[in-house]
C-alpha cells in the first residue's frame, strides 16, 4: 500500500505540474494573440476610474449639449440635464447657438435624457427596487419596431424576468422623445417627470442622492433576451447633481473612431467561450464516462495479458479529463469578466451575476469542483483490497464519480443554453456533439451491463452466461488472446489467472 501511494502521489504532482504548464502556456499564447482591445480597454477603465470622484466633482462634459455624460457600461453612455428645457436642434442635441450650461436644478420635475449605444435594436434604463436586479423596475425603452422600421420610445414596468412581464406603464408620461440611428450607433433622447412614480417598482426618484440604475442594450429585436456581455449590461450608481463643465472624459462614444469597435470585442468574448465549452464537453462528456466504464466494467481487459490494463486506463483517462476540466474551469476567471470594467461602473460581481441560469451555472460549476478536489482527495487515500473499510470507499468512490458525471451533464446544456443567448445561434455545433456522446455512452453502458458477467471482475470470478468463458470475449476484443483459464472454488471461472493481481490495484 505505501508503495502504490507513493506512485499515485508521484503521479498526481507530475501532471499536477503538467496542469500548470499547459494553463500557463495557454494563456501566454492567448496574450501574445492579443489584438490591443484588452490592453486599451484596461488604460481606458484606470482613466475611467480616475474620473470616478465624490459626487461633488464636475461631470464630464456632454458633447450633445446637455449638463453632463457619464459612460456606464463598457457600450453605453448617458447625457442628462435635470431641469430647463429639452434639446431644441437636430435629433438629439441642443443647439450649438445655445448659452452656456446650466447647473442643475434640484427641485425640476423634468429630467432630460440621451442613452448612446453601438447596438441598434434597444437600449433601455430602468430605476429597480435593487441595483443589477432585472424585476422590479421602473424603465424607459427605445427600441426598433420590426413590423414598421421605425423606433419607439416609451415607459415600462418590469415585474418579472420574462417578456410577459414587461409591459406599457401607464403611471409614467415619457414626453420629447427622438431617436437618431443609424447601421453602427442608436441614440434615443426623452423627458421623463421624476415626480411620478412608476408601476413596476415604485421608485421615488430623488436626485439629492446617487441612484442605482440598470442599463441595457442588445443587437435582438425587442422582447428577446439581451445581451449578457457587460459592456451592453450592467448597474451603476448615478448622481445627477453635479458641477458643471468638466473636462471631456475620453471615453467611449459612438463617433469616436479611434474606440475600439464593439464586434471585436464580443468575437474576443466568443473565442474564449468556445474554447471554455470545448474544454468542459470533451473533459466531461467525452472522457470522464469513458474512464468510468473502463473501472466498472474491467472485465473487457481480461484477454488483454497486461497486469492491471483497466486500472491504467481508468487513472490516464480521468487524469487527462481533470486536466482539461481544471483549464476550462480557470478560463472564465480570467478572460469573461473584465474586473478594471466592474471597480468603473461600481458593481460587483454577484451584482452582474444575478441573472438566474447564468447564476446556476456558476453555483453548479464551483460545486463540481470543490466534490472533484474531494474525490481526488479521497483516490490518493485508497486503502488495501482487503482494508475493512474498503468496501465503504468503493461505494463512495464509485457514486461520487457517477454523481459528478450526472451533475455535469446537467451544468453542459445549462451552458449551452447560455451560449445561445449570448452568440445569438442556435448552439448545433455543441448540442450535436453532446447528443451523439450521451447516446452513445449510455447505449454502450446498458450493452455491457447486459453481458456483464456477475461481480462485474470485482469479485475475481464470475459465471459466464452460456458456454465456454471465452465466447463472453468473441467481437469485444476478438484479436487479444485468450489467457488461460482455472476452475474456480465456486463453480464459476476465473476472469484470468492474473486477474488477481490486476483486482488488487483497485
């Protein structure tokens, strides 16, 4: 026994550092790919975080003519002016003849708005009863009606997470209300009376203090769900009470040209969600059933002459499995989020995390990980086939597997449903390869369960259903030979002479 766990930690530390090499240089090749976009985004955001002062610091100044802007997701800006009159030159900006701006006035009823995104179906702002939270809130929505071609604008309540549930809220009265779009920017501008309080959350709005809003917007018609990237999605703390004539943030805005282009930056998201789900699909779904049935039905090996073949296999392919598991659970981590962009906006992340399915699947995946850990922990401690408390650890070692592999799968389709929401496909590149897998292995594992001999080779003997031992083996493993075989005390026929030996090693 001290012998076989000296190997076995020997072996875990070596791929362990194999783990690290392979993590390591992975993410050095996906540095050394990097197109500019995460190192501008990320002078962007100190810059942005630099701005971000007390609320008494003079806002940035708005290039719309408005008193103030403030950019609040990574893809979505806001203009306002609290009192005085709504903007009376083209679309959405006020005249360039206008006088100096006005600091705000804190008693007006009106507020006047501008949201700026590159996404040209909607964009939305809501006040919730809870920053980051969808339902309830109380929203203004623009977005473009498919039937006409045209945009409207118009105030919401939100009363739960799904389409149904966001409906005209006749409480609120949405007046000036102009849209100026085009194939690459969505500008929407309106005057919302704060005074009224809206249906969905029944937020007062005051402005003596900051207010939490939520911001989205999407590249889907409206009434589909919206993007889950952050630059097009997030909750922000905004004080519309602040000095006047700020200098030019230097943010992004839709007429920069020297910003770096919103496709880009969700294609860099894609890349990594790809490589995220190929990871745990082939770790998963792919491997980890194989090593499975390699233990549970040993069996197979029998005419194999190599001492403890199943046992080898069964350990190579979950090492290999939990390597890419391990890799494709650190890429989120380091590549969805950006945290420079959360500190920016002044959420955090289980703010940004609330949205359910994407919650769950992050619930689920820690817990995959930390039940892993345990099981490894617990396969390093294996004690002597003839231990008392071997059977107890077969029994935990064995349903712990099998749970992981059921959890997992679960944890896959929830992921899959994600991408689909977020690439805007139907997700066949992965419900394809994850149908023909599970299939496919529980096609195999009810076949083998059918000619299974009884004990499964866990008991060193079994009785073979009909005939001679070797018919069992004919179209399995048809080109190994055939060992030996003896009778057996009880009747039955051993699974090889050797197959004590290879029995022991589990």
């Amino acid at each position: 026994m001290t012998q076989q766990l000296h190997h076995l930690i020997v072996s875990f530390i070596f791929n362990a550092c194999i783990l690290n090499s392979v993590i390591g240089q992975s993410l050095l090749r996906l540095q050394s790919q990097d197109t500019g976009i995460f190192k501008q985004t990320y002078l962007r955001s100190l810059y942005n975080r630099h701005l971000q002062a007390s609320p008494g610091d003079p806002c940035a100044r708005s290039w719309l003519g408005y008193q103030c802007t403030q950019l609040v997701c990574g893809r979505i800006r806001i203009h306002w002016s609290l009192g005085g009159d709504p903007p009376s030159g083209d679309g959405c900006a006020y005249q360039e003849s206008a006088t100096q701006v006005t600091a705000p006035n804190t008693s007006a009823q009106l507020l006047h708005m501008a949201l700026q995104t590159d996404m040209t179906q909607y964009v939305a702002l809501s006040w919730p009863q809870k920053t980051g939270r969808m339902a309830p809130a109380d929203a203004v929505i623009g977005f473009l009606v498919s039937s006409s071609g045209n945009y409207s604008i118009g105030a919401f309540k939100i009363t739960g997470e799904s389409a149904s549930k966001v409906q005209p809220d006749e409480a609120v009265t949405i007046a000036n209300k102009r849209v100026v779009a085009n194939k690459t920017a969505l500008t929407i501008c309106f005057t919302r009376n704060i005074t009224q309080v809206g249906q969905g959350a029944g937020v007062n709005i005051s402005v003596q203090s900051p207010l939490g809003m939520n911001f989205v917007a999407s590249k889907d018609e409206f009434g589909k769900l919206h993007s889950l990237n952050p630059d097009y999605k997030c909750g922000v703390d905004v004080s519309f009470v602040r000095p006047v004539g700020g200098p030019d943030d230097g943010l992004w805005r839709p007429s920069n040209v020297s910003s770096d282009p919103s496709d880009d930056v969700l294609a860099e998201r894609l890349f990594y969600m790809r490589a995220h789900g190929a990871l745990q699909l082939t770790g998963w779904i792919a491997l980890v059933p194989l090593g499975i049935l390699a233990a549970r039905h040993r069996w197979v090996f029998a005419p194999v002459s190599i001492v403890g073949l199943w046992f080898q296999v069964h350990r190579t392919v979950q090492i290999v499995a939990v390597v890419l598991i391990t890799a494709g659970f650190v890429l989120p981590w380091t590549s969805f989020d950006s945290n420079d962009e959360q500190q920016v906006i002044g959420v955090d992340h289980e703010t940004r995390m609330s949205d359910p399915l994407l919650s769950s699947h992050e619930t689920l995946a820690i817990a995959l990980m930390v039940v892993l850990g345990l099981h490894i922990t617990v396969t390093i401690i294996r004690p002597k086939p003839d231990a008392l408390w071997r059977h107890i650890w077969n029994m935990v070692h064995w349903w712990t597997g099998r749970g992981l592999a059921l959890i997992a799968g679960v944890n896959v389709v929830i992921g899959i449903t994600l991408w689909r929401r977020v690439s805007g496909g139907n997700g066949v590149e992965w419900i394809v390869p994850l149908a023909v897998l599970t299939t496919g292995w529980l096609g195999l594992a009810v076949w083998l369960e059918r000619r299974a001999p009884t004990g499964l080779g866990r008991e060193g003997s079994y009785a073979p259903p009909t005939g001679d031992g070797r018919a069992l083996f004919t179209g399995v493993l048809s080109s190994s030979p055939t060992p030996s075989e003896v009778p057996s005390p009880k009747g039955g026929v051993p699974l090889l002479t050797l197959s004590k030996t290879q029995t022991s090693e589990a």
